[in-house]
C-alpha cells in the first residue's frame, strides 16, 4: 500500500508538471490537444469521419490552401501517361517513361530535373541488392494445339494483346517457338520427366525446375480468382531473390487467366494438352533509370532537404503510377502556389523521386550521398488509389522502424488527424513494416520516413486489372494534399514550428508510454505462476526504458525541450513503479510471494560481439543459392533479421541487439540463432565484426 500511495503522488505531480511544462515550451494556446491513446494505439483506426480538431493549428490553412489548389485531373492525366508506358514493363518502355516524367517535371516548373542511371546489368549491387539485368521482349504467344479447343479458348497468352501474358524476364524459346506438352507439378521432382515441358502451376521452385531441364512454366493466377479474365503480373523471377540476376535460369513463363486454367485442368484430366509456345526475349546489359526534381529552398545549395519518392516501372496504374503523379502534382502545386505569392519559397530543398522500386532508390543514395546526408524527412508513396465507396481504400499512415523512431511519426499522424476530417475519410496509422521504399529510416540512410498504404477496393495487385479506371480522384487528391503538406511544413519550418512538431512527439510520447504500460499491466493481471510474472518484471519495466529512449529521441530530432523531456524521464519512473507494484499484488494473489525480475540467459559470444555494418539496406543474400543459406532467412524487407541489423550500430554488443530486437518484434526472437546468423554475415563479407 506504501508503494501504491508514493505511486498516486507521482502520478499526480507528473501529470501536473507535464501540463505546466508544455504551457512554456513554445506550443501555440489551444493548437494541440494530445490524442488519447486509443487513438494512436497501433492498428486501432481513428473514429471514423470524426470532425477531427476543433481548434487552429500551424498546419491549419496550408491544408485548407492545398485542397482547394491540388489538381486532380492533371494528376489523372499523369497517371494515365505512366501506365500506358510502364504497363509493357519492359527496359526500352522504362528509358521512355524516364524521359515522360522529367518532361512532367518541367513542365510543372521544377528545378535541377535530372536523369540518373542505375547499371542494369545483373552484377553491380547498390547496397546488398543486385542490380537485375535488363530484359526485352518482343513475342510472347501460348496457343493450344491438341486437342482442338473453341477458338475462343485457344490462345492462351499473348504479351502483345495483354503484357501481363509473359512474365517479366522469362526467357525465350527456341527462334521461331516450340511444340511442347503442359504437365501438372509432380508430387517427386527428382523422378519426373519435364525435360523440355512447361509446367502449370508454381508449386516447384524455380531452381528446381531449372534442374529437370523443363522449358518453363505457366502461372496461375492467385491474387484474385474471381477476376476470371485478368491475369496476374509476375516481377519476381530471379533465382536467389527478386529479380533475375545474371547466372539466374532463362525459364520461360506465361501468366493465365483463371478462366483458361480452370479449363486447362478439365482438359488435362481427360488426357495430354499440348501446346505451341513462341518467346522472343533478351537480356543484356543496359540502364535503370530515375529521375529527380526539386523546388530549390532559400538556404542555397547546401539547404537541408525534404524528400518524396515513389516507384515506377511497374505495369499498374495504382501501383505505382498514382504513387509518382500524386508526388509530381503535390509539388507542381506548391510551386504555382509559391510562384503565385500564396506561399513563401521554403527554407529547405524539397526534392522528389521516381524511380525503380528498391533497385533505383539504393542507387539513388549512394549516387547523391551529400544529398542524403543534408535531408531530414521523407515520405514514400507506393499505394492505389483507389475507389472511396470500397472497402480498405482508406489510408493507414505507417511509421518508422523503432529504431529510427521520429518527430515525423507523429507530425504525419498530426497532418491525417486533421486533413482527412475535412474530405469524411477516416484514416489509421500502423507501426513499421515495409514491402517497399519506406526503409529510409534505416539508422546507416538516417532519413525518417513515412508511407500510406491502401487498398484497391477489389483485389487487383499486380494484375492486368490495375488500370487507369480503379483510380478515384478523391484518393489521388488526398495523397497529393497529404504529400505537399508534410513536405512543404516540414521544408519551411523555422523554431518555433519544429517546436510545435517536437510537442506533438512528445504527446505522442507520453501516449505510447501509457498505452505501452496499460498492455503491461493487462498482462500481468492474466499472469497465473511466479515464471511469467518474473519474466513480465523484468521485460515489462525493461519495455519503459526502451520506450523513454525512443521517444526522447524523437522529440530531440525537433527541438530541445528539456522541461518536457523530464516530465517524460518522470513519467517512466511512475510506470516502472505501477508495473513493480502490478507484479507484487499478483503474486500476492497467487500466494507465490515476493517475484524477482527474471533476465533471460544470453550466448557468452553475444556478449563480446559488436556487428558493424558495411552498406546501408537490407541484406537479400540474393548472391547465395537458397540451398547454402544454411537455414537462415534472407528478409530483404522487414522482419526480425532486419531489426536486429538496424539495431547494429558499431557500439552496441549483440546481446543488446538481441535485446532491443526482443523489445521490437517480439519475445519469440529471443529463440533465433542470433550468433550463427551473425556469423554467417561475416563469413559472407555483409558485415564485419568489433571483438570487445
């Protein structure tokens, strides 16, 4: 009860002090009033077409501004511009499309537009991404030639009717095509006789196929069946990663209708199917371009940047054409509005990016690492637009990875909370997870970043129905707005408006801390023996501290505020306090009496191991066949392994590593062979070690 009673003083004082402490730090009267933690909590959605703020803030008018000049149409028009282009995914069509929208930038005014090029050449690796090569096709044709079908059935690919037919660097046939037989999977690869067949269906690994001599296979279409004549797209055909590399197997590969496999297996049933295929291709060694422009800001040629980026060279208009034409028309528009005399020129450079998902944007970075160095926040926008009316087309706003936690997480929640009440749009934010470009948070890059991710309505990723006529312009205004507000504040903030964004990560501090310790104390209350109740002791209290550094953090990137940043420090002291007493009351409970915090074992090794890196990114170990990974997983993405490099600083040993990896992913990774996979990096060159 003594403990409880020190507690509610605490509590009291702290939350007195924080209120008195953010009243003099420089926050407008009345701008801010902290979201609660439901609100911010992940996954939890904010109430939908809520009337959001009732009061002013410093982001108030420039959104007002910026819905009333965003311009849909022409952002429409752009998308179309892209798509029809891009939508033939081939490296010729890319070299046009690069050359398209530097032309866009121009012609919305943009400053320093310039094309740069990748080595498309399946050898050079930007980062530890290999450079794919580069891939023409001409022909791509799959007819059926016994037994006789409907003519409407007959053919069933053909790339220059519908690209998505051939799958993006599948190899060709013999000049001229081949006669050959369709076959179902085998159930024992080793056994079977597919030596110059094509095989339906991905149920076998590429390079196991390769090995059997078959001369490819066809696709069958799994994102959504219920499209019965659209096709999937296939990007991913390399044979240790993403794309094809060169050594990868030149397999050929088609993509069917869902409609043309359903009646290929009724065929197959009732006896062999066989078929004519005809691929003209080629690899060779040519460029991946990217193009860039920029709004110059006051502060010269060596002014601290904002950055947007989106992709393109992908067949669908919502991914990604919308990501590139709503990032041009957010910056077209600030740049008539500042050419108008409606907004002043920023501070800052505010510079943007199309370029090749992950292969360009690395290149990218290591070709302009003074750039790099000078930007201070991003947002990466590879998501559809799609229709309002359908359901998940509403826009989560992810944040960035833990250990790059940033005032900008809570500036963009801020921007949504505010923005998306005016258009009767909800919106959410989640925590960190990346299937694209929105990695720059990576503490070697050091760029925080956000992205929206939505939904297409009905699935359509990467499919031939990813077209023009999916897109809402409702949608691709929103991003458009959403993306010149974040990257205009930001680009011309002076002190008093970074304070504000550090006030506004300092709430959201205090809310994670809170909502983080209420899960804590949930758990322990469901806690039943002395072995949980030790572990939640030590974990538990061990989640505030990390919390407290993430948060600090966050609200330094801003600004210094050192009367909040204590009340913070203080805050983390009581939850510590709630949590100790929690456990205590518990165990008292259960009659188990006094629990001791339990810290798990660690690896001796890990303890004197210090994992420097050697390249910013992710490691796709796309240069090792999956058979001598020895197990270990390549997250060229997101996932454990890519925390934990991220959490490598060149000072931490692995055990805190393992440690903060824990605190971010989960307790589970505590049971991965961290030493081994470590050292499988080093044997491989990816990182190197600092022995204490």
């Amino acid at each position: 009860m003594k403990r409880l009673a020190i507690f509610l003083v605490m509590n009291f004082l702290i939350m007195n002090f924080v209120v008195w402490a953010q009243s003099g730090t420089g926050l407008p009267s009345g701008s801010y009033a902290p979201p609660s933690p439901a609100v911010l909590n992940a996954g939890q959605g904010f109430p939908g077409r809520s009337r959001g703020p009732q009061t002013s803030s410093p982001v108030t008018q420039l959104l007002k501004l910026l819905l009333a000049n965003v311009n849909s149409s022409e952002a429409m028009t752009n998308v179309r511009t892209i798509w029809e282009n891009d939508r033939w995914f081939n490296f010729p069509r890319f070299q046009q499309t690069a050359k398209n929208v530097a032309e866009m930038m121009r012609q919305a005014g943009l400053d320093d537009v310039q094309t740069g090029y990748a080595p498309a050449d399946g050898v050079t690796r930007a980062g530890f991404w290999t450079e794919p090569m580069a891939w023409d096709p001409r022909v791509g044709t799959l007819e059926i030639v016994s037994p006789q079908v409907p003519e409407d059935m007959r053919v069933l690919a053909d790339y220059q009717q519908v690209p998505t037919s051939l799958c993006m660097w599948s190899g060709p046939t013999p000049p001229g095509g081949v006669e050959t037989e369709i076959v179902l999977p085998p159930k024992n690869i080793q056994n079977a006789d597919l030596k110059g067949k094509l095989v339906l269906g991905g149920r076998i690994a590429k390079t196991d196929l390769a090995k059997t001599g078959a001369l490819g296979m066809i696709h069958e279409s799994t994102v959504n069946p219920a499209l019965l004549d659209e096709r999937d797209w296939v990007n991913s055909f390399g044979d240790n990663g993403w794309s094809f590399t060169k050594g990868s197997a030149p397999l050929v590969c088609f993509s069917i209708t869902p409609r043309s496999q359903q009646y290929l297996h009724q065929l197959l049933e009732r006896g062999p199917v066989k078929v004519r295929a005809n691929v003209d291709t080629r690899y060779y060694a040519g460029q991946y371009p990217y193009v860039s422009a920029a709004i110059l800001g006051t502060d010269g040629p060596d002014a601290q940047e904002v950055f947007s980026l989106g992709h393109l060279f992908e067949e669908g208009a919502g991914d990604n054409a919308t990501g590139v034409a709503s990032i041009l028309e957010a910056t077209a528009t600030l740049n008539r509005l500042i050419k108008e005399g409606k907004l002043p020129r920023p501070k800052r450079t505010i510079r943007i990016l199309g370029m090749g998902e992950r292969y360009g944007t690395l290149a990218y970075l290591y070709a302009h690492q003074d750039r790099v160095k000078r930007t201070i926040a991003a947002m990466c926008i590879d998501t559809p637009a799609g229709y309002q009316n359908l359901a998940g087309t509403d826009y989560d706003w992810v944040v960035n990875p833990q250990s790059a936690t940033s005032f900008v997480d809570a500036f963009v929640i801020r921007l949504a909370q505010e923005y998306f009440p005016m258009v009767d749009r909800p919106y959410h934010w989640s925590e960190y997870n990346s299937g694209t470009d929105n990695d720059l948070g990576d503490p070697m890059i050091n760029i925080p970043t956000v992205a929206p991710r939505g939904g297409h309505g009905i699935a359509a990723h990467h499919t031939s129905f990813d077209t023009p006529a999916q897109i809402d312009l409702k949608s691709l205004r929103d991003l458009s707005v959403m993306d010149a507000a974040y990257a205009y504040f930001i680009a011309s903030a002076g002190p008093n408006q970074m304070r504000w964004m550090a006030q506004l990560a300092l709430s959201r501090g205090y809310d994670q801390m809170n909502a983080a310790a209420q899960n804590s104390l949930d758990e322990i209350a469901a806690a039943e023996n002395t072995d949980t109740l030790s572990r939640l002791l030590y974990w538990e209290t061990a989640r505030v501290d990390y919390n407290l550094m993430r948060e600090t953090k966050a609200v330094q990137q801003a600004a210094d505020l050192p009367q909040g940043l204590a009340g913070l420090t203080s805050l983390a002291g009581v939850e510590k306090a709630r949590i100790e007493d929690a456990v205590q009351q518990r165990a008292d409970e259960l009659h188990l009496g006094t629990v001791q915090a339990f810290a798990p074992k660690v690896d001796p090794q890990a303890e004197s191991i210090v994992v420097r890196r050697k390249r910013m990114g992710s490691i796709t170990m796309d240069d090792i066949p999956q058979e001598q990974r020895e197990g270990y997983p390549a997250d060229s993405f997101w996932g454990p392994t890519v925390s934990a490099l991220y959490w490598c600083d060149g000072k931490r040993n692995l055990a805190q590593v393992i440690k903060l990896t824990a605190l971010e992913m989960g307790l589970q990774t505590q049971n991965f062979d961290w030493v081994g996979y470590f050292k499988f990096l080093e044997r491989h060159g990816y990182v190197e070690f600092v022995r204490q």
